[in-house]
C-alpha cells in the first residue's frame, strides 16, 4: 500500500521560523520576560539556600546575624539528634503510609465524581454539581466534626480521621470537571461504537489521556496531606500515629523551650531546629516534583484526535 499522506518537511519549517527576523517589540518582550523570571527565581532560591545554611550554622552564628548563603560555625548537632531518634522514623513512614492512602481515595473518588458530573446526559446533574458547591461555603465547624468523628464513627486515633474528611477537595473536582467536558468527544463516541461501557471509555480511552491532570491533582492532594498536622493533633492520641510534621511540630515547641533555659549543644540543637525541621519536610516533595512536573507542560492531548 502505497503512503498518500502529506508529511511537513520538518527542516524547512525549521529553517523559515529561523529566518524570520525578530521585531523591535519581541525582542523587548524576551528581555523584559528573561529578567523578571530570572528575578523570581532568584527570589525562591535564595531563601531555600538560606534555609540550608541556617541548618548547618551554630547558634551564635544565626543569633549574630552572620548567616546568609553559606552555613558559619559548621554544627551538625541537629541532624544527629532528629535522625538518631528512633520517633522520627516512625513518623516519616506514617506519613508515607497516610499520603499514600489518602491519594488513592482522593484521587478516586475526584476522577469519578469529575467525570460523571461532566456528562450532558446525568439526570440531576445541577443538583449534584450544587450540592458539591454548597460544602465550600457552609461546614459544620471544627467541635461538630469532631463529635461526628470520635464517637458517630468513632475513628478516635484512626489513621481515617485524617483521610476520609478531606478526601474529596470540590475545587480539584470542579477543575477536573471543566477538563473532562473539553474532552474530544470523538474518542468517547469511538468507545461507544464499539460496545464499550462507561467504566471501560472511562478507564481504557479518558484516564490513559489525562495525565497531566491527573498528576497535577495527585501533587496537590500529596502536598497537602504531607504539609498537615492539626487533624493528627486533634484527633489521635498514640505516639506511634503521628505523622512527620506533628513530630516536627512538637520538636520545635520542646526545642523553643529547652533554648531558653539551656545552654552549649542543647540550646544549640534548639536554635536551628526550625530550619531543620522545614529542609526535611520539603526535600521528599522536590525529589518527587521533578517526575511530575513534565506533565504540566507536556501536551497530552495533541494529536489524540487526528481529522
């Protein structure tokens, strides 16, 4: 069979986009565009390198102000104290356990419930989308809840306390939603012509199609179980439940407290501890963020319909 398509000549796009001449304007544009994101870079790096610095310099060093981007007085004495405690690892991997499992719900039930209210055809689909809306102005406040919680459920020191309240976020479904109803219908109706049911267009044509939507959504759910500590600190009680950022939590109000009637190593564990603390609550989530931030940029859908 012979190939009829036209295919571009790549290099000859390439070489006339090259031979255009830029205009005045545009390259103001790339100037002015260049310097203010080199800026705002520079405006988040900088405060991290300070942060890591801060975290390896003594107590007098931070005290005296003599600490900017590289670490004065090289002090350790933290890091050998977070990392020998045998809590602090128990910790890290309740919160793995817990921002796993609660992605997986989350990220479940918003697919779903996204997908669903996308469609023209749902009956009730105006009730639906304003019963959702409803739970982002109006709750039931935080003693209610925790009645509901404790003892309706009775989930008192219950890693579902911290999953199933928030699992649902109606503004990542509503920003799913608005996905799904820009999705290329011809793929859906291809499924259907074919005999596929919902759950199969579903999980075999829309999911595989929507990673960049899906990974922005599970970063955001990731981030914001992995940032939390009230729920853990209202609702559990055993040592052994809390999460990483309780623990840090309690270490830099018992570090506060020791610095101020303590002094040499002691005092000096308390005064960098904060530092300490915020470097490794946010290392996991930039080691993570890499391999998903291709996705924000990449588009997915480009070429999924083909006229």
């Amino acid at each position: 069979m012979v190939d009829t398509q036209v295919r571009p000549d790549v290099s000859a796009i390439r070489t006339s986009l090259t031979a255009i001449k830029p205009t005045r304007g545009m390259k103001v544009f790339n100037v002015v565009n260049v310097t203010l994101l080199s800026l705002f870079a520079i405006a988040i790096i900088i405060p991290f390198v300070n942060l890591i610095a801060v975290s390896f310099s003594s107590t007098g060093a931070i005290r005296a102000g003599q600490v900017t981007l590289w670490p004065v007085g090289f002090n350790t004495n933290t890091f050998v104290s977070v990392f020998g405690d045998r809590w602090f690892w128990i910790a890290y991997w309740n919160t793995i356990r817990y921002t796993a499992a609660y992605v997986a719900v989350a990220m479940a039930l918003t697919t779903t419930f996204a997908y669903a209210i996308s469609r023209p055809h749902l009956k009730g689909k105006t009730f639906f989308i304003g019963l959702a809306v409803f739970t982002m102005f109006f709750g039931g406040g935080l003693i209610p809840n925790f009645i509901l919680i404790t003892r309706v459920l009775g989930w008192r020191d219950n890693m579902l306390a911290l999953i199933i309240p928030g699992a649902l976020s109606v503004f990542n479904m509503l920003v799913m939603k608005s996905f799904f109803e820009n999705f290329p219908s011809e793929l859906i109706e291809a499924g259907q012509l074919d005999g596929a049911s919902h759950y199969k267009i579903f999980f075999r044509i829309v999911l595989p199609l929507s990673k960049a939507i899906l990974a922005t959504m599970t970063l955001f759910y990731a981030v914001g179980m992995w940032n939390s500590w009230f729920g853990a600190m209202v609702y559990l009680d055993s040592r052994e439940m809390f999460p990483i950022m309780l623990y840090l939590r309690n270490l830099i109000v018992s570090s506060t407290v020791v610095e101020d009637i303590s002094s040499g190593d002691t005092a000096d564990i308390g005064r960098n501890v904060g530092a300490v603390a915020m470097l490794l609550t946010t290392l996991p989530i930039m080691c993570v963020y890499p391999f998903i931030q291709k996705y924000f940029v990449s588009g997915v859908m480009l070429g999924s319909v083909k006229g």
